[in-house]
C-alpha cells in the first residue's frame, strides 16, 4: 500500500496504523518488499506502521531570526 500524504486526516493515519499492527499480530508484516523477510520484533513493526502511516515524518521547524 502506498504511503499516506502528509496531511491526511488522522483518522485514516490511525486506521492505517492499525491495519499494520494487525499484519504483525497475524505475521504477515514483512519487512522491505512482500519477498522480504518477516517481522518479528515489536519495535520494528511499530516502525513500520508509523512509515506508511506518515507519521514518522518530523515537522520543519521555523529557524528564528
């Protein structure tokens, strides 16, 4: 599944997460490509779920001047 844009509405950033949570629980969540292995840590399906969620990007901050 392709990664949500940055400003998609959190609901489906959240539906999104689950959905890759579920993936892991069931351990079909693979790593890289559907030919990569599986996940099997917690941390790195967590990861994952915020990658393709969107939520792992970090907000630009203004620079002061």
């Amino acid at each position: 599944m392709p990664v949500l844009k940055k400003n998609a509405p959190k609901a489906a950033k959240k539906k999104r997460m689950a959905d890759e949570m579920g993936k892991f629980a069931e351990g079909k969540l693979r790593s890289g490509s559907k030919d990569g292995p599986k996940v099997k840590s917690r941390a790195q399906a967590i990861a994952i779920g915020l990658n393709e969620s969107g939520q792992s990007r970090k907000k630009a901050t203004k620079k002061k001047r």
